[in-house]
C-alpha cells in the first residue's frame, strides 16, 4: 500500500493549445516539468499519468526511460469518457479512485503549472499531515483591489476605497493556483470531489499564479521558467564538476547559416562573446573542444584562433571521439559539459554531464539536454553555458 501518488491527468484534445501537454516549453514537453516535480518528490512513491493520447504516452515512456524512473512513474489509460472537452477532472480522479486501490493520500497534480517543484510538493505534504487536514490545495496571495455590481452602482468587495491601503498593509485575498491538490482516497470516493473534510492551504510563489490555458499565459510561464531553469535542474550538483567543454560547430557556435563569397568560398559567422567565455573557462583550468561533422578549413581555423584545446572535423561517430578526449584527459563523462543542435549529437549528449542545445536545434537534441539556452545558436550560446559553469564553479 502506498501512503501518496501523484495523478497527473494529460489529455490529447486541447482545444486554445492543440496538444499543449507536450508542446515544448523551453526545450522541453510541458508535461516533463510537471513530471520533475512529482518524481523527485521524496514523500510520493508512485506517479500516474493518465492520458488518451497514444503521442503523450509516447512522450512519457522517453521520460522514464531518459530519466531511469523505473517502476515509480507509470501511464496508464484515460477513458474516453472522461477525456471530452465537457468530462471534469474529477471524473479521471474516480476512474482512478475506483480502478487503483493501492494508496491512502492521493495528489492531483495539474500539467498546466510547470513551475511546481518537488520542493513545494514535499511542504505541502508536511502542512497536510502537521495539521491533520483531510484535503489541501495550493493558493497564491493576490493584492488586488475586487468590486461587484451593487443596488446602486458598483461596490469594492475586499476594501474601503476612502481608505486605501498601501500594499504592502494589504493583507489581500487568496486564489488557487491550480497547481495540485491532496485528498485521501476514500474522501476523494466519498465526496467526489478533489477536496473533502476539513480543507488546508499552501500558499506558494505569487508567480506560480500563472496556469497555461491561452497563449499568451504560455509566453509569461516560459520568461518565469527560464530564470528558474538552473535551479530546478539541480545544476549545483553538476557543474562544479566540469572540467571539459566541447561544442559542435554548425548551428552553435554559429547560426547554422551556410554563406558564400563571389568566389565561392564558404563563409561563417562566429560570435564573439564565445571567443571570451573560452578564455574565462581556461583562466578556471576547464579546457575546450569542438566535434563537428562537418570538414573545411575554416572550422580548424576558429579553433586555432580559439586556441581551443581540441578540434575533430569532419566526425562520422562523436562518441567516438568523445571517447578518445576522455582517455587522453583523464576524464569520465560526468566530467565533460557539450553543446549540441542535430539528430548526429544525441548520442553524445545521453553521456555527457551537462548536455546542453540551443532553442534552435532540433527537437531529438533539445529533449535529451538538462539546460536549453536563451540565445540561438551563434548569437552567445557558448558564453551562455561558460557563463553558468563558471557561476556554480565560483560559488564552491
């Protein structure tokens, strides 16, 4: 029997955002955030996904097998029923309730708030059980001044307008997030409902108030996620160990453009930002290389003039080489941070370390990367990943 699941209902059929559960959101499928924050939550011991797309199932099982979750993370089928544009929530929560009887406390976790952290999901559990709740849910504090339509005219609800309070007086009013909630089983089955009994709070960030349901909620959550991103993919435990950077060439350090003189000879555009992140990283004894496919001259002359440690062109098998560099250095792979933007990078990014791509690189990359830069490729991508080695490094 186990004390707490996650259930994490993901259906196919949105209609503002078609298929927004894995749509990616700064490199990665929407749903992987949520899925972060309920696998690496201690107190929780099995997360279901429930889904009635055969795509998001997919998108699943690439998780847990990227992210070795074994038999705690599991997808399991939503009825068709419970998955129209009309069925609620809580008829997937029954299904589950009623098919599945081996817990206690049950958190409905929703896809749409991927800034929930495991950490916010730990607190909540603690509260739930210090105060002996029967249910809980997660709220934001908003200080917003609310009015409504009276007998004559409109009236504000939560103030006194001849004696405005300043903000920071302003005690304001609570909103659910939408983020998760807790239930036990047999509140959910009794009341049908995600709450029951006597009802708990936890109050998290006032910017988890965002829920992804339009557009526009999309392009607010992904600014948030990005100034998040380092601390939620736990770099501090990875960085301080880097001692080795290597990049690919084409659509990295350069914008992937293929540019020709009147001659005909081929022409790049680097960026310089690279050229100071390469010689911070050496001040710091982290050596640098670059492993590229392709095979002109051009390529070793940037690394020349990068005086980067290593330069291989024309790569048929990058695992190879990367072999190579880590025997001649000493170096295991968690040792190694790499760049990488195409399908023939992927190999080497499931060993590395720290395997990073850009926001322009192809989908294969950008999923099995921990960290996807803000800038394209050959506009600072390779001062941006130096930049965070070398933040973590400078703090230990």
């Amino acid at each position: 029997m186990n004390r707490y699941v996650a259930f994490i209902p993901v259906r196919g059929g949105s209609k503002s955002i078609p298929l927004k559960n894995i749509r990616e959101i700064n490199g990665r499928p929407l749903v992987y955030w949520t899925l972060d924050a309920a696998v690496q939550c201690r107190e929780i011991e099995r997360v279901y996904v429930c889904t009635d797309s055969e795509r998001i199932r997919e998108k699943i099982n690439m998780y847990r097998e990227k992210y070795q979750c074994g038999e705690k993370l599991c997808c399991i089928d939503r009825p068709e029923e419970t998955a129209t544009d009309t069925a609620s929530t809580e008829s997937a929560m029954l299904y589950f309730g009623h098919t599945w009887e081996d817990f206690e406390h049950v958190v409905l976790i929703q896809a749409t708030s991927p800034l929930l952290t495991a950490e916010h999901l730990s607190n909540a559990i603690a509260s739930y059980e210090k105060a002996e709740y029967d249910s809980l849910l997660s709220v934001v504090r908003q200080k917003r001044f609310c009015w409504h339509a009276g007998a004559n005219g409109y009236i504000p609800t939560n103030y006194d307008y001849l004696h405005r309070p300043r903000r920071q007086e302003f005690d304001g009013y609570l909103v659910e997030n939408g983020a998760f909630y807790i239930n036990t089983r047999e509140g959910l089955l009794r009341n049908k409902c995600r709450l029951s009994g006597k009802v708990g709070i936890y109050e998290m960030e006032e910017e988890t108030y965002f829920e992804i349901d339009e557009p526009s909620d999309w392009v607010i959550v992904e600014q948030l996620l990005r100034k998040r991103l380092p601390e939620i993919a736990n770099l501090k435990e990875v960085l301080p160990n880097i001692k080795m950077l290597l990049a690919d060439c084409d659509g990295v350090m350069t914008d992937g453009g293929m540019y020709y003189s009147e001659q005909g000879d081929e022409i790049k555009k680097f960026n310089t930002k690279d050229g100071m992140a390469i010689q911070r990283l050496r001040n710091y004894g982290i050596r640098f290389g670059i492993i590229t496919g392709e095979d002109i001259e051009l390529v070793r002359r940037r690394a020349e003039k990068l005086k980067a440690d290593e330069c291989y062109i024309g790569v048929p098998d990058k695992v190879v080489v990367l072999n190579e560099i880590c025997e001649k250095y000493g170096l295991d792979y968690q040792q190694i941070a790499y760049i990488g933007d195409d399908c023939n990078d992927v190999n080497v990014l499931k060993k590395v370390g720290f395997p990073c791509s850009v926001p322009n690189g192809m989908p294969e990359a950008r999923e099995v990367a921990l960290y996807v830069t803000s800038v394209q490729g050959g506009e600072g991508a390779i001062r941006e990943v130096a930049e965070l080695i070398l933040q973590h490094i400078e703090k230990t």
